[in-house]
C-alpha cells in the first residue's frame, strides 16, 4: 500500500501544447483518515523536485493519450520509499474546486477556456498560462509546517502560471465571467 504525501497537477492544453498551471497539495490532520480533516492548497512542498523528476513524465503521458484541449489534472505520491507514484488524472475540472483559487492566483479562467472549447472556439497554444513563481504568507506556512503536517521538508515557493501578456496574444481572450 501507498504512503506519503499528494499533490495534484493542474494542466492546461491548446492545440497539443500542455502548460502545468499549479501543483497542489493535500495536507491531512495527523491522526485522522487520509481523505478527511485534509486541506488541499497551492502551497506545495517538494515543488523543484516534481518539476524536474516527475512533470516531463506526465507530459508526455498526457500527449501520449491523447490530452490535446482543455484542462487536466493528476494526483500523484511520493511513497515513503522515495519515488513518485500517479494515483489517478482527470481530463476534465478537479473536485476539490482547485480552478477557484487558480484563477485568483493566476487570472487564468480554466471554466471559460473549456466553454470556449466545448464551444468550438480555439484556444490558442500562446494563451496558456506561463511560469511565475508566488512567494508564500506566513500564514499559510505555519498551516502547512505547524498544525497540519505532511513531511519533514517545509513547504517551498509555490508554482503557479500567469498568462502571457496581452502584447503576446494572437487570438482574442477566451471568454470570461465578470467579477
């Protein structure tokens, strides 16, 4: 059986192009049953170590079957033996409602770009989101390195994803719910 901490991928496709927008984790109350008293974040520890060990991995399993438009996700483990382990994706919105606070932190609307897609329109490779990384809040660092505890390493510099500047576009913004 699996144990260690999870995190979840959140992808982007255009045209076969994937952008990884955020990596997420899920931080569990000690004690209690994995999937209950948990907090799903986008505050992740360990996040160089999945971008450079495991990330082109699922990239190319994501080509591999298929994943060409839209948003995707996938739940991975680092085991308590040291490797990462894919738990299970989604090629379609996550549960835990991730696309909420992606948003927040990217500007990035991954409801409109599926609507836009389920409505024919092409989602241009040039909209998807690029890497910039989020400093964290003190807050949520003594969350995730105090009272809810996942690992011994603390949680590094988030990874999130900004859309490309409007300079950059070829293609109008995909459409998008006023705030």
């Amino acid at each position: 059986m699996l144990r260690g901490e999870e995190w979840y991928s959140f992808y982007a496709f255009a045209e076969g192009e994937i952008s990884l927008m955020a990596l997420c984790a899920m931080y569990s109350q000690p004690g209690e049953p994995k999937n209950c008293y948990s907090i799903t974040s986008t505050v992740s520890n360990n996040v160089e170590r999945y971008v450079t060990e495991i990330d082109p991995h699922i990239q190319k399993v994501l080509k591999a079957v298929g994943c060409r438009e839209g948003i995707g996700w996938v739940q991975v483990m680092l085991d308590e033996d040291g490797h990462f382990y894919i738990i299970e994706m989604g090629y379609r919105l996550d549960g835990d409602m991730m696309y909420i606070p992606i948003k927040s932190l990217l500007g990035f609307d991954t409801v409109a770009w599926i609507v836009d897609y389920a409505l024919g329109r092409r989602n241009d490779p040039a909209m998807l989101p690029r890497p910039r990384p989020r400093p964290i809040s003190a807050a949520v660092r003594a969350i995730c390195s105090g009272r809810i505890t996942t690992a011994s390493s603390p949680p590094s510099r988030g990874l999130t994803r900004s859309p490309p500047s409007p300079a950059s576009r070829s293609t109008p913004s995909p459409v998008s719910a006023t705030s």
